[in-house]
C-alpha cells in the first residue's frame, strides 16, 4: 500500500478517466452509426464541453489557441476600402474621398462596437476562439445607440451553446439543434436560452430571426460544416480531444510519481493484511490520529511488521515523447506544423521555410473565413447606416443593389508573414514583382501589406522599391529614375 502525503492510501485522479471513457464511448459510437449527420450532432456536447476543459485546464492547448489567433489576426483586422469603380465611374478624387469617410466611419464604429463597450478588433478574437473552442458562435445586431456614440449599431457576439431546441419543441426537418429553416434549408430564426435568476435555462416564446425584411442580416452563424446535413460546427481540436484527455492522465500521474519519489516512501505490509489503523496500534503519533509522509517518518508499529522501500524508476522517460505526441495531435487539429504551436525552431533553414509556408496557407484561409463570416456583414451593415445617417455620401447606392456591392468592396489587412532571412527575402519579392512574375495586387494581398494608393503599375512598382528601401535587387539605380533625369 502506497500513502500520499496525507497518510492515506495513493489513487490516481478520477475525473480524467472518467472523462476519457465518455470520449471514448462518443468515438465508439461515431464508429458505430458511420459517422451519420445525426451522429456527429449527437456527439457535439460532449466534445463542446471536453474542448472548454481543455481550453481551461491543459496549457497546450491555450497557448495553441493564442498562437492560432495571433497568427491570424493579431491586434485585429483592419479594413481597408476599396470600391469596384469600374461600375461606379466617379473621378478619382471622388473615390479617395468616399474611401477616406468610409475608413473613418469604421474606425469610429470600432472603438465601441459591441453592446458590452468593447471594439471590433476584440470582437474578431471572440468570433475566432470561438470557433476553436466550441465548433461555433452567433453574432446579434443590435440598435442602441449611447451617448457620445455617432452610429447606434452594435454587435453581440453568443456562444454557441445557448443556441438549442426549447424543451417544448422537438428536432425535426425544419428545426436541428436551435436552428430554424425555410423549404429550401436556409436559417430563419435561432433558439437562444438564457439564464434565469437562479441559475436555470430560460427559453424566449419566439426565435431570434436570421434576417429582417429587407434582407440585411440580424444574427450570424460562424461556424464551419464538417460535412453537408450538419448545421452546427465541430470543435477544431474534437478529434485530438480523446487522445488528450489520456496525456493529461498521464501527465498528472506522473506528476504525482515524482512528487512522491522525492519524499521518503515506504510502504508498511503485514502478514495478516491489517490496515494501517491496525498495524500502528491505539496510539495516535503527535496527538493526531492520522499521519504525514515527510522526508522522514519513525512511526511505532507491532512486533513482525517490515518496512520495505519503495524503488521508482524517475523521472519517466516517456514523458518527453508523450508531450511531444500531444503536441502534434493538436498542431494536426488545427491544420499548422508542430512547431509553429509550440514555437520551436530548431531545424534548418529550408525545413523552417517550408513549414512557414504551410502555416500560412492555412492561416490565409482560417482569415478568409474570418472576413467572409463576420467581418464583410459588419463593414456593409455600418456602411449602410452611414449612408443613411448622410455621414457618407453615395450615390446610387440605396436603389441599385450593384452599386452598393460595387460600395463594399473592402480589403482586410492582417499580420504579415514574417521573414527568416530578411535579405534574401525581400530581394526575391523585388525579383518577383520586377519580372512581373506576381501582380502586384496578389503580393500585397498575401503579405498583408498595405497596397499604395497609386493607380499606375510602374507607379505601384515604385512605390515597392521605396518601400523596402531598395532600387532593385541588385543594388543599381532604377532606370525610370535615370530616363526621368535625363
């Protein structure tokens, strides 16, 4: 019999393999209906509920978490409007104007976006977690304009599990899991509970629509289908989450091997098989009737009882490897190289390259999502209130439905990819865009960079030259530069 620290006898912690099992049971489970729709529906609180743990128990996985949103948008993403005038035709210091007053509404809506007083910028990294953590995420507008604000639209962002069916109402074709549709599959309406005074669910008579008459959205679903039927999103980390909850056991055993190695551990055995209460005897040590184990215990025992020392093999010579595992079961959730989540760089230059790269294709799209989801509505629905407040004049834009899209177009700029080699980087950009073999456009959308307000190419051209504080890649005066002189 082993003791802790307390005198009582040593178990490893429960919860963990309790957890483990019910994952492993929705696994089976899975297994056993081929992965159906209604299947993965049924499975989702339960990894809902397993990811949150994680997300607030095991490091791994929040520093995942905060390495995939700064990856993807940083401080925040930033809009930068770009109307379509190929439809609008307005003169070009009527364009620079319009996107001027549309910037600046933006950023005067952001400061304060939210109901709750908080910006834009954080409400992106909720939007974005909470698709890592819970699978989804809901987005209300609201109207409630404050003193000192200028627009009244605001923004709240719901976690996606307060969106379910009402007790009274029950799953069917045009109701799945708090979601409302139409004949033809679209959502209408959403089932929000909220809590009561006492703790419990309470459900509202009617749903929260999907849109209002004219067409503009009222509430946002943000979330990314794992396969078509199913209408609410997966955890990204859902299938390492089994896998998870077994390194976390097995980091805590561990853990509580070595605590116990580095005391003095004895264990006490009996002919008979007496309890410790029976071996020790009526008398209490220190007036106590318990003991501790400490660096060194002397306790009375009965005549014919040994002591033998207990012999542990520490430190665990698979705990480097199991962490290790766990690592790249997240960084294979979340579509990233190892070593971006863990922020270890210790390979060769091509090696780190090549995972850069990768990192950032996937990066790209994870803020692709962002901007399609949540960001584009957000811009249009302030865009549109500015309009119609006449802080932006735009004309056309209320009765042509194409000349508003040609008003919206907006480009987000992000963090940038990062360089390891800044010189020969940059000189293979100067290579890429002098030979024309990427448009300048596509560079600037890929780097995050911010595009000169110049319409000609050879202007752009220059202006990238400038940029990086470079003429050419080989270091020799730019020709423009010498046929202008001349």
């Amino acid at each position: 019999m082993i003791l802790d620290q307390y005198g009582k006898a040593f178990s490893a912690p429960s919860s963990a393999s309790d957890e483990t099992h019910l994952l492993r049971c929705v696994v089976k489970e899975l297994m056993r209906k081929g992965g159906e729709p209604e299947a993965v529906m049924g499975a989702l609180d339960r990894w809902r509920k397993s990811s949150r743990v994680g997300y607030m128990t095991q490091p791994m996985v929040l520093a995942a978490t905060n390495r995939y949103s700064t990856k993807v948008m940083g401080p925040g993403l930033e809009p930068r409007p770009k109307a379509n005038n190929r439809v609008l035709k307005l003169s070009q210091r009527a364009l620079d104007r319009f996107h001027d007053k549309a910037a600046e509404a933006m950023g005067l809506w952001s400061e304060k976006a939210c109901l709750d007083g908080t910006s834009f910028q954080e409400s992106q990294d909720e939007v974005l977690r909470g698709r890592f953590i819970a699978g989804d995420c809901f987005t209300k507008r609201v109207h409630q304009k404050f003193p000192g604000d200028i627009f009244g639209l605001k923004v709240q962002t719901i976690r996606g599990g307060r969106c379910g069916t009402p007790p009274s109402r029950h799953d069917k074709k045009t109701l799945k899991s708090g979601i409302e549709f139409d004949q033809y599959s679209r959502p209408i309406g959403y089932w929000f509970s909220h809590e009561g005074d006492h703790g419990q669910k309470v459900w509202p008579t009617t749903p929260c629509p999907a849109r209002d008459s004219m067409g503009g959205w009222i509430t946002l679903h943000h979330r990314v289908r794992p396969m078509p039927e199913v209408v609410r999103g997966v955890p990204l980390i859902a299938g390492a989450a089994p896998k998870l909850r077994m390194i976390d056991e097995f980091f805590e055993t561990s853990l509580m091997g070595d605590i116990i190695s580095n005391l003095f551990t004895v264990a006490i055995t009996t002919p008979d098989g007496k309890g410790p209460e029976q071996v020790l005897g009526d008398k209490p040590l220190n007036g106590e009737s318990n003991f501790d184990l400490g660096l060194g215990n002397v306790a009375w025992i009965k005549e014919g009882t040994k002591i033998d020392t207990v012999k542990s093999d520490r430190p665990n010579r698979g705990f480097k490897d199991a962490i290790q595992a766990a690592g790249q079961f997240v960084a294979a959730a979340l579509g990233l190289p190892y070593s971006i989540i863990m922020g270890k760089f210790d390979q060769n230059y091509s090696s780190a390259r090549g995972e850069l790269l990768e990192a950032w294709e996937v990066i790209l799209c994870v803020r692709a999502w962002l901007v399609r989801s949540y960001c584009n509505p957000c811009y249009s629905a302030v865009i549109d209130e500015a309009v119609r407040t006449g802080f932006l004049k735009a004309p056309g834009y209320v009765k042509d439905a194409r000349i508003r899209r040609a008003y919206l177009g907006v480009r987000w700029r992000g963090p940038r990819m990062g360089h390891l080699d800044p010189l020969k980087e940059i000189k293979a950009i100067l290579l890429a865009v002098n030979g024309l073999l990427q448009p300048i456009d596509e560079y600037f959308l890929d780097h995050g960079d911010q595009l000169p307000q110049i319409e000609t190419e050879q202007a752009a051209l220059h202006a990238i030259r400038k940029m990086y504080g470079a003429i050419n890649p080989d270091g020799d005066s730019d020709p423009d530069d010498e046929e202008t002189a001349a």
